[in-house]
C-alpha cells in the first residue's frame, strides 16, 4: 500500500521517463504491520530495483552500465521533480545516500512532507 499522492508522484516520474519499473515493496496498508523495514510504516515509502533497458531491472548496482546509469540518474531526477526527497541506494547513483549494507540490491526513495 502507498498513500494516493505517492502513488501519483511516483507515476508521474515513470510517466515522463518512460521507463519500466520492478517496485519491489511499498508500505503495510495499515501502518502498524512490520514489513521488515525501519521505514515502510506510513504509505511514503517505495523500493524498487535499479533500472535496466530490457525491463527487468538490476539488484546489483556495481554491474550497471553508464547507459542504465544514466536511465536511473534521470529516473531520480524525475522523482526528485515530482517531490520525494530521499533516495538511498549502492552509490553509483547520484541524489543516493550511499547505504550499501541496506540497498545495495535496491533503491529507497521516500516522499515525506
């Protein structure tokens, strides 16, 4: 579950990229249930796997190419445009708190107001 603003602003961002998106998990629906996450409780919360070309997308950031580098640049751009605020991925992403431990295989973005 992810709050409707989130939800629009995140499709916004696919919208205006083109890109196909692997979301790997969002947030409980009710806010209490623990998903497995310090985060992931309030519906402003979205994890998806690094962008690729053929769709499928990457849980491994040090095998991305510049182009899919590129993709994910503009990617977060576009989510930064449409008002999430904190991205944490492996670090070969910029706008990504490098957290390597944590979302290596994946990246965090989280739109709190």
């Amino acid at each position: 579950w992810t709050a409707p603003s989130v939800a629009a602003a995140f499709n916004y961002a696919v919208n205006q990229t083109v890109v196909a998106v692997v979301v790997n998990d969002v947030s409980a629906y009710d806010g209490t249930t623990n998903l497995g996450h310090k985060s992931h409780r309030n519906g402003f919360c979205i994890d998806f796997r690094y962008i690729t070309e053929n769709g499928i997308g990457s849980s491994d950031y040090t095998a991305l190419t510049p182009a899919q580098i590129s993709i994910n640049n503009t990617f977060l751009d576009a989510l930064h445009y449409a008002g999430f605020r904190s991205f944490s991925g492996g670090g070969s992403i910029h706008s990504t708190i490098v957290d390597a431990a944590v979302h290596s295989n994946h990246i965090h973005v989280d739109r709190k107001y």
